[in-house]
C-alpha cells in the first residue's frame, strides 16, 4: 500500500476519493435538511432593499449559484482571453522553439481549464438545482395535467 501511496497521481486519486466519500456520507446524514426553508427575505424585511442588493434572488441557493455561475463565466472568459494570447504568441513565434513550447503550454492549460470550467458550471447547476427539487424524482412515463 505505501509503495502505491508514493505515486503522487495516486496519493491525489486516493485523497479526492476519501473526500468524495466524506462528501456523500455526510449527505446522506444530512438528507431531511429543506433548502426551502433558506429565504432570504422575510415578510417582516424590507424586501425591495434585499432584492435589490442581492440583484432580485429571494433564496440563499439562487442566490449562490447566481454568485457561482458569474464567477465561472468569469473564469471561462479568462481562459478564452489566454486560448488567444497562446494562439498570437504560437504565430508570431518564428520558428523559437522555446516561444513554441510556452504557448504550447499556455493552449494546453487554457484549454484544460475551459472542460474544468465547464465541468464545475454543470456540477454547480445540477446540485443546486437538485437542492431546490428537494430530491424528488418523477417516473418519466407520467404525465400530469394541470
């Protein structure tokens, strides 16, 4: 086992694994907790001065992943700001090869980073959307009428 955990890729698998365990568990304890009942605004506030400082969200959830997706789109345009500067700096090389390696690098890492970006944006929707759900699920064969 030691001279598996030596290998820093698996020490880093191992780890996310062991928090992505914890994760679950301590959802699964914490399953009956309503989102629901996380508003923001109270009758008794004023809720035109909340609503216009938190940009009109009324729950804590819609207002994090408000928070979350600008934060990610800002990410998102950061890395298509650095998609371009390595393709410029790939062209205008001239034959460098140490210029070629860095924008190399620099297309790869941007490039990496727009699928983690992604991948965060529809992990960050798909909880938060499953937490104002509360976790119900409907059989796809049945309609309902209203």
């Amino acid at each position: 086992m030691k001279a598996i955990l030596k290998s820093s890729f698996l020490r880093e698998v191992a780890i996310f694994a062991a928090l992505l365990s914890l994760a679950a568990l301590v959802s699964t304890f914490f399953a009956d907790i309503s989102f629901a009942a996380t508003s923001l605004i109270d009758p008794s506030d004023n809720p035109a001065a909340i609503s216009d400082a938190t940009g009109g969200e009324s729950s804590f959830k819609a207002l994090a992943q408000t928070l979350l997706n600008y934060a990610l789109s800002f990410l998102g345009f950061v890395a298509t700001i650095m998609v371009i500067y390595g393709g410029v700096l790939y062209v205008t090389s001239a034959g460098d090869t140490a210029n070629v390696d860095k924008a190399k690098n620099i297309l790869l890492y941007a490039v990496v980073g727009i699928v983690l970006i992604l991948l965060s944006f529809a992990i960050v929707n798909t909880v938060l959307g499953a937490a104002s759900s509360g976790g119900s699920s409907s059989s796809a064969g049945t309609a309902t009428s209203i």
